[in-house]
C-alpha cells in the first residue's frame, strides 16, 4: 500500500515556519523565498485538511491543531536525521548503538574502556546521551540503558530486562590537604568535618556512620551536589569529605589530587544495570556491546583475575 506521507520538503518548512511562527525566519533559516516556504505549507494544508497557520497582523501563528502536529514532526525530523548519519557514519558496515547512560558513571567509567570496545568491534558506532530516570524504550531512538539504582528498582522498570554489571561500594575521600599529616582518619574525626552530600542519595552519609557505630548528628548537613562528578570536583578543591565510589574516582587517586580518607568502604543500596528492552530480538551490535560490557565488569569487580 502507498504510504500517506505529505514530502519531506513540505515538513521541513512546517517545522522551520513552526519553530520562527515566521514564513520569513524559516525562509532564511533554508535558503528559500517566503513564497516558496508559503507554498509548501499550503500544500501540506491541502493534504492534511486542516490549518496549520493563522494569519495575525504581526504574521502567523499557529493553530492548536499546529502545535500539535509540529511537536511530533520535529521529533520524526530529528529521528530521520540521526538515523541518516549513522548511516553515513557507518557506510554500511555493523551498525551503532543509541545508548542512555548516567553522566557520571558513562564519563568516568565507560568512556575511558570504549577505545577496547572500538578495536575489538571497529564497525560499531556507540552513541551516548545522559539519563537518569527510567523511561519507555519504544518513545525514544535509546537501544539499552545504563542505570544507577537499586535492584527492585531496576527490576521495576516497565518492559525491560535488566543486568547488574557492579556494586557500587562507597568510600570517604578528600583533598591531601584536608586530610594533614594524617594517613587516615577515624569515622569519628570525618564526623566534625564538612560532609559532601549528593543530592539524590540523602541518607548516604548517615549509612555509613550508621556501619561504623558512629554517632554524626550533622550526617544530613552540608553542601549538596546533584552528580558524582560535582562532588569529586568539590571533594579536590577541599570544600569537605565525599562518599564515593572508588571506581568513579581512579584519575583523582592516581594522580593524588584525592586521597582516601577512611579505608572503610561501604556497599550501598544502588548498583550500575545494563538495561534492555524485553523483546526477544535482539540486535548483533547489542548483543557484542552486552558481551563486552559484562566482561569489562568482571574484570572490574575481580581486578586480580581470581575466579
């Protein structure tokens, strides 16, 4: 059956006219008259039935069937795009990968593996964006997810399969200058010193104190950052002491700008999920990315190879 699609040029006028509320904006925005725009946009009226546009004395404005419309054509448009250049990008070879990822864990922790990824799978395109709420995969362009949070909630998530690659063990860090002279210092002694909460994990400290049989009535107070990278940067600059995971923070170890500040880690309540969609094709790209991602975190988990 033929398919009842107004052109693609007619949509792309829409959508410029739609964005501007300007026949002339989107005439310039694509290098075409007003006329021509105006012509498009009339054509697509003639094939939908209905008005997109009313006139006002400043120029257009569109109706509430319009928005409507533009709203869904400019994330088809943005669809059609992306998809067009991971064509281009790929040349026909493996395919690509739209991956939603926590900013923190996908910046600190995966970006640094993927050149292991890119020479084991070279025709393989892995395309991140940053999410840290679940969602409903068939409403986005997203392949798999990789999300921070607990197992029930991971297991809760509609429609999907989840994997848990890591633990997320937490441990308190600070800038050498705050920790002194000191090796380390006692639960007690982080207790009177600026904690650095994150925001989306309140009772973090007040978890740990409460492992190490510590009273801390100011558990809850301090700053607060809403990601793991805000505080490791703040933790550097000796604005106080972090809970981090220690997988977050390697570069800052290594290179001594942070330094553990009580050798007592805690598993917390979250973990890291690669999470998928639940039906049961499964892409070859995905498949190899879910492959190599649970090694890396075996690898990870058991850094000494002890099986």
């Amino acid at each position: 059956m033929r398919r009842r699609l107004p052109s693609t040029q007619a949509l792309i006028c829409f959508e410029a006219a739609a964005r501007h509320e300007s026949y002339t904006r989107a005439a310039q925005e694509l290098a075409l008259t007003q006329s021509a725009v105006s012509r498009q946009i009339t054509a697509l009226e003639d094939f939908l039935g209905m008005a997109l546009f009313r006139r006002t004395r400043h120029g257009v404005a569109l109706t509430p069937a319009g928005a409507d419309y533009a709203r869904q054509i400019a994330r088809q448009l943005d669809s059609m795009e992306r998809d067009t250049l991971d064509a281009m990008a790929r040349q026909g070879l493996g395919g690509s990968l739209q991956l939603a990822a926590v900013p923190t864990f996908a910046t600190r922790w995966l970006i640094p593996r993927l050149p292991d990824f890119a020479a084991k799978h070279p025709d393989i395109t892995v395309h991140i964006e940053t999410r840290t709420r679940p969602f409903l995969f068939n409403e986005t362009p997203f392949d798999a997810a990789l999300y921070a949070g607990t197992p029930a909630q991971a297991a809760n998530w509609a429609g999907t399969r989840s994997v848990l690659l890591l633990h997320e063990d937490v441990v308190p860090v600070c800038s050498p200058a705050l920790l002194g002279a000191k090796a380390q210092l006692s639960p007690a002694a982080i207790a009177r010193l600026p904690l650095l909460q994150q925001s989306t994990r309140p009772d973090g400290w007040h978890q740990w104190f409460d492992a190490q049989k510590v009273d801390a009535p100011r558990a809850r107070s301090g700053p607060r950052y809403e990601l793991f990278s805000m505080i490791a940067v703040a933790a550097t600059h000796g604005l106080g002491v972090a809970l981090m995971p220690r997988m977050l923070i390697e570069s800052e170890l290594a290179r001594g700008e942070l330094v553990v500040a009580c050798d007592r880690p805690l598993r917390a309540e979250r973990g890291y999920f690669l999470i998928t969609p639940a039906s049961a094709d499964e892409r070859p790209a995905l498949a190899a990315f879910r492959d190599w991602l649970a090694a890396q975190a075996s690898a990870e988990a058991d850094p000494a190879g002890n099986r």
